[in-house]
C-alpha cells in the first residue's frame, strides 16, 4: 500500500480522463526532534527508501516533553518493521515488559484490577467474561478468574521464558490470538501482541535518532523562527535561526503542543474535549529504584488520587511516575503535595516537572502540505498509554495516504476521518473509565458524574451493556485499538455490572465454562511458577 501511492500516476491508463503527470514528493521535511519526530523520520525513511529526501529539523532551545514512557501492544510492529530486535534497542533505553495495566482505587471499594493484553476465551460462542457473569461474579475477581496476565503481574514475571518463547505459545491451547480488524497496523501482523513495552523517552529519542541518521535521513539543529506561506496558503519554507529557509514539499508538524506550523502558521483550530475528560495538568518524576531488590513490575500502574491519577512505569533502573489532575480542584502546589505524600520517602529528593497537557485534537490533522503528528495532531491523557501509539497510527496513515504534489483532496479528507475517528474513540474509552466508575468522594469524582458530557456514542455502548443487548459486542466500527474485550474488562473492573447475565446461557451447558475456568487457573499457577521474573530475564537475557 506504500508503494502504491508512490507510482508515476502517468503511468495510470484512466479510462477517459486526461493524463495527470504525477509529481512526486521529492523533499519532506520533519519539524522536532520528540517521539513524534524520530519515530516519523524512521519510519519514513523505511517506507519509502527513494527518490526522497528526509530532512529533521530540531532546536535546541525547546525540550522535548521527556514523557511517554509506556506503550500500547501494537509498538512490537513498529520495532518490528524497523527489522530491531529486543536485544537490540531494549538495554539501551533501559526498557522493559508491559503486559497489562493495573487500575487502584477507581471503584469506591478501593480495588485493584488488571485490563490486560490478553483476549477472552470464548466458551460455546460467548466471552468468558459472560460466562463469569452468570458463575463466578460473587465468588471472584473477573480478571483473575479470566486472564492468565494478572497472575504474571502479581509475581513480576516476564512474559517471555530464558529460551526467548513468549508466555503464550507454552499454553496455546488456552489463548486465542484474536484477529483485530483489517484497517489496522501493517498489513502481514494482525494478531494482538500480548505484551508492551515501557522505555525511557529520552533513550528512545536518542536511539531512533542514530538509526535514522545512519540510514541518510539530515539532521538540522537549529530554531524555526517563523514559517513562510505561499500563495495557496500552503507551507514554501520554514524560517531557521542559522541555516535560512528550508523549504519542503511536505512538512510533518512534530513540534508538540504548540503545533508550530499546523496551528501556529495555518491556523487549523484545535477542539479540546473539556467537556468529556476534565485533566489538563500533570505532574512528572523519576525516582531510582532498587530493581535487584524490588524486582520490575511487568504493568503500568494507574491509581486514582483525589482530582485525578497517578501513572507509574517500571524501567530498568527507575519509575517514572506522573500525577494528572484537573486544575479546577486543585492547584499546582496542592497537587505536589498530595502527589508526593501519595508517594512517600522514595520521592524525597526527586524533582517535579509540572506540564499544562492540551487534551483533544485537530479539526484537521493534514492541511495544504502539512501532517501534524504526535502531541501537534492530538493528545489525550495517558491512561491508556495511546500518545505512541497515536504517532505509530498517523504514520502509518500517511504512508498509505501519501500523496504527491498535488495533494489530492479526497486522500487529505479520507487521512483526517481516520485520524478524528482514532482519537474520538479513545476520548469515548478514557470517558468511560471516569462515568463508569462509582467513586463520589471528592469535588473531582463528583464532577466526573454530574459534570462531564457523555459522548453519544459512549452512551449508547452503556445502554447496551446495562441492558444486555447482543450489539454490545460490535462496540465501534471504526479503528482506535480499544475493542468490546477492553470495554467489558474497564466496565467489569470498575464494578459497572449489568443486572443479569445473558439469558442464552440459562440454556447451555455450563460444564465446559467450569471446565476452561480451571484450566486458567492451572495455567496461571504453572506460569507463575516457572517464568522468570522480569528482572532476571531483562538481566540476563536481553542485556548479556
Ligand atoms: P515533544 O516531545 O514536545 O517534541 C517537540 C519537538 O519540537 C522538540 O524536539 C522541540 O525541540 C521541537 N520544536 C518545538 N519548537 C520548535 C521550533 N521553534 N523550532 C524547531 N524545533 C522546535 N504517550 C504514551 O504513549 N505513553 C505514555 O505513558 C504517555 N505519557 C504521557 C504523559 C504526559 C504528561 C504527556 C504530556 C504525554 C504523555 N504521552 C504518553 C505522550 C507522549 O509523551 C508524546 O506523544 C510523545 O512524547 C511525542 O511528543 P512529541 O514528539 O509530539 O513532542
């Protein structure tokens, strides 16, 4: 599909139009140097590995944002694509395995669950999430009954064996590997991975830069000091401190929340979802830890706090952990004070860096001759861990929508409903996870019921599942990585429970559910027994 948009469109035989003489995109220039800007310059640089020049350019008086450390399962494909293996690029972004984020205190029992990267079983051709509706919901937790992951979690294990197999292949026979729908990440992968990673921003950035250098793409430190429009209204050239104009013919907006060129010079308004996702601060830190000791949870931590959350990412060597909150209820001193008593001594020494997030996206995320990508196209915030995610699905867009220079209309239209639909509908998921559930203790939780719009879409997929009606398993149409399996665990966790469970299974024999719910327990048991923990594989496997 790359390559398709690539061809000489005079070599097309249109039936009865008049040949158009393709121009191709010679010359395509990144702005920033984040996540966003490497990732874009890799990965293009790979996909298309001529007649086209790369040009990055960074400055070095604005930082990079320096978070975004925990990943969604579909990042294997983008390392994958790349030909990186995990010895390769792992130890040097001191990075490590995330199989599941585990939500504390988002229900007002105070209780832990896991959404995983696992899928339900299906037993006589429904979840097994049904299933435990009917037989298990007083006896025990969903997730543990469920999944095999929380109980690799629990023991900080990694999800790979010494010898390199991965959890899943030793027990085949329990996990189904569903397949995700065909408008999804790179065509020949189509299975769910059942893990993640967690890495160091920083490292990534440094890493990725290096690879992209080495394979020709241009490096530019300098400060884009202003943007020069021509007649159209398109972008000619960007305006450098010390190197002049540098003009492109497709300029990829990676400049982050400021979105330099996208909203700055081309005015595209930015809708925010205030009415829906209430958090528009966050709080980060690293803390040291002692891995040798602690070991290295393989999960991304979400604890809910007063007005909002507090993200916890295990690398190898350091947490790095974050407070997003709502400044409505709480101001920027009272939120370090709650986040730093929330994480006690460990924290003592270790600065805070407070960030203003932009939460929401572009009207348009392509306009003219110019892609925003990253925290320029859009951000909601990281309870899901989509911002990388999000960079990895706007590139592969734009390589299969790539245009040449005449920038065809319908192809920049077909691009911005793929990214709107991304982004919509993981704001709809993250939503949920605040309406959903019951906590009303504070001015925040309260806020969180009476306050926030319930997108209608959203509303709708509530209605189904209180109501128990079949269409709750086809949530969405539309691609933004969360299917009904992560809307039923959310809803499940969070204690959202319809009255009744499925009447159907009044008549099917539950011998077999019992039989697969066994089976789930035996298999987590012996896997919690014989895997490594993550600090000695990540040790003694991936850094040897
Ligand atoms: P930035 O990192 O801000 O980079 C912007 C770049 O633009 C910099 O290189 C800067 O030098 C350059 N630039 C700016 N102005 C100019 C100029 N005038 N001239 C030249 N260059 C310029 N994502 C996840 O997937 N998982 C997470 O757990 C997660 N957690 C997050 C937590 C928070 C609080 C926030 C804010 C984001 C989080 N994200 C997360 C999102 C993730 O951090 C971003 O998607 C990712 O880092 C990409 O950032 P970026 O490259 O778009 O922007």
């Amino acid at each position: 599909d790359a390559f398709r948009n690539l061809q000489p469109r005079s070599q097309d035989k249109l039936k009865g139009e008049t040949l158009i003489m393709s121009q191709p995109v010679q010359n395509l220039v990144i702005v920033g140097g984040g996540t966003a800007g490497w990732m874009s310059a890799v990965y293009l640089r790979k996909a298309l590995d001529k007649n086209i020049q790369i040009t990055l350019v960074e400055s070095s008086d604005v930082t990079t944002i320096g978070v975004g450390e925990a990943t969604f399962s579909t990042i294997k494909l983008f390392f994958d694509y790349l030909g990186l293996q995990e010895h390769e690029w792992m130890p040097k972004c001191n990075a490590s395995y995330k199989t599941a984020i585990k939500f504390n205190n988002w229900n007002t029992q105070g209780q832990h669950f896991y959404h995983p990267f696992q899928r339900y079983e299906t037993v006589n051709g429904f979840d097994i999430a049904e299933w435990w509706l009917k037989i298990k919901r007083d006896e025990e937790p969903f997730d543990y009954a469920c999944f095999l992951i929380p109980s690799i979690c629990d023991h900080k294990k990694s999800p790979r064996y010494l010898d390199g197999t991965v959890f899943d292949d030793k027990v085949k026979d329990l996990i189904s590997r569903e397949f995700i729908p065909e408008k999804n990440v790179l065509s020949d992968h189509k299975v769910q991975y059942p893990y993640a990673y967690h890495f160091d921003a920083n490292l990534l950035a440094r890493f990725l830069k290096d690879y992209a250098k080495q394979r020709g793409v241009k490096h530019v430190i300098d400060h884009v000091e202003n943007v020069k429009l021509a007649e159209d209204g398109s972008i000619d050239s960007i305006i450098t401190r010390e190197h002049g104009n540098v003009s492109g013919d497709l300029f990829v907006d990676c400049t982050g929340f400021r979105g330099l060129l996208i909203n700055e010079a081309l005015d595209e308004p930015f809708n925010y979802f205030s009415d829906s996702l209430l958090c528009d601060r966050a709080i980060a830190m690293q803390i040291p830890t002692d891995i040798k000791k602690d070991g290295i949870n393989p999960f991304t931590a979400a604890t809910a706090l007063s007005s909002g959350w507090v993200w916890n990412i295990p690398l190898y060597g350091r947490d790095g952990t974050g407070y997003v909150y709502c400044s409505a209820f709480l101001s920027e001193e009272e939120a370090e004070q709650e986040f730093r008593q929330h994480l006690g001594p460990a924290a003592l020494n270790c600065k805070a860096k407070h960030i203003k997030i932009r939460v929401g996206r572009n009207r348009n995320s392509w306009v003219k001759n110019c892609v925003a990508i990253g925290l320029a196209s859009g951000f909601v915030e990281p309870l899901e861990s989509t911002g990388i995610f999000f960079i990895q699905h706007g590139i592969e867009e734009l390589v299969s929508h790539f245009p040449d220079k005449t920038f065809n209309e319908e192809l920049i239209k077909s691009y911005n409903n793929t990214i709107a639909e991304c982004i919509d509908g993981v704001r709809d998921f993250l939503t949920l996870h605040y309406c959903a559930s019951d906590r009303t203790d504070t001015p925040f939780w309260k806020a969180t019921k009476q306050e926030i719009k319930i997108p209608e879409q959203l509303n709708e997929k509530l209605r189904l599942w209180k109501t128990r009606l079949p269409n709750n398993k086809n949530v969405n149409h539309n691609y933004h990585g969360f299917d009904s399996y992560s809307y039923s665990v959310m809803l499940l966790g969070l204690n959202y429970l319809p009255e009744s469970s499925l009447p159907a299974l009044n008549h099917i024999d539950e011998r077999e559910a019992i039989a697969v719910f066994n089976s789930i327990k035996q298999k987590a048991n012996h896997l919690a027994a014989t895997l490594p923990s993550q600090y000695e594989y990540l040790t003694y496997v991936i850094k040897s």
